[in-house]
C-alpha cells in the first residue's frame, strides 16, 4: 500500500459545502469522497485494480463544524468551546476502485463513523500549555486524542478510531468486501 496526498482543493469545497449548510456527517462524507475520487482520477490505466481511500474527520459541537485551526489564537478558542462540554467526531471514509487498463474511477463503498466525546474542563493554563505543544495545530477541533491531547478527553463512547481519523475495523471491512469481490 501507498500513502499519498489527495490533489483536491479541500479549501474549496469545504467553503462550498459551508454554503450550502451541509450537515456535519455530509460535509465529512463529502469530503472523504472527492478527496478519494480526485486522487483516483490521477491514476490512468494502472496494471491492475487499484483501491483508493480517502478520509476526512471533523469534530462537531452542537452542529457546528471545527475543522483544523487556523492560528494558535483559534486553536485557544475552539478548545475553550469544547471543555467540559461533549461533542460528536465524524470521520468520512470512502473507497474507490480504479479499473486496470481503463482507468474507470467507481465509488466501492462510503460512510461516516460517528464517536461521542466528553471534554474535561479545561483552565485557560491548561489550553495554553497544550497549544503550546504545537499538536492541535494539524488536528481537526484542535486536539489529537492520540497524543498529549488525549489528557483533554474524559470519555469516548463509540469507535476510538473513528476520533483518530480512521475506524480501522469498518474500514477493514470494506476493503475485504472490494478485495474479495474482484477475485470473484
């Protein structure tokens, strides 16, 4: 396998998708699924069968999208919204298969995996310090629940994963399914 950036413009479509007042689960879908069919589309007439994943996670407050921040200043504010108050994490996933020879792009499967999160109360300190790491800086909602972020999180009801950015055990699943349907 191949970890490679997708070449879409996510700045783009995450402000047509704002516009449109899509909800936090269609945004992430939405993206998983152009981010994978853009990278798709660059292979042309591969060998064999190639499987495309892309993802996409957002933390959602009330319905509110926090994407990754902007600025340390941001990263402050967004985490000041989320302590002590819980929160939704959605990660879109979105499989593709490219077609040997043709090159043929198809959508193989695509879902949202949704975890509910609970925040500790934070000190303006305690923000501080962390922002101060650097870490929610690339991280969606401003924390990593991977790294010194997870200190933040009192609790997590639903896939782990799925905060992280990947729900491994559903996204296993649906690769197995395209795997086995082109042996078939």
């Amino acid at each position: 396998f191949r970890s490679q950036p997708s070449p879409l413009d996510e700045s783009a479509l995450q402000e047509r998708l704002r516009e449109t007042r899509s909800t936090p689960q269609v945004y992430t879908e939405t993206l998983a699924q152009e981010k994978a069919k853009a990278l798709a589309l660059t292979l042309t007439a591969p060998e064999k069968p190639v499987l495309v994943l892309g993802s996409d996670t957002i933390v959602d407050l009330d319905g509110s999208i926090l994407e990754k921040p902007k600025s340390e200043d941001d990263a402050k504010k967004m985490l000041t919204r989320l302590s002590g108050n819980h929160h939704q994490v959605h990660t879109g996933v979105a499989l593709y298969l490219v077609k040997a020879a043709s090159g043929e792009a198809t959508l193989v499967e695509s879902f949202v995996d949704t975890a509910d999160v609970t925040f500790a109360t934070l000190s303006s300190a305690d923000i501080k310090s962390y922002v101060g790491t650097g870490e929610p800086l690339d991280k969606a909602g401003s924390y990593g629940i991977q790294g010194v972020g997870g200190q933040l999180v009192e609790s997590v009801n639903g896939d782990f994963f799925a905060v992280m950015g990947l729900p491994m055990h559903r996204t296993s699943l649906a690769i197995a399914s395209a795997l086995q349907s082109l042996s078939s």
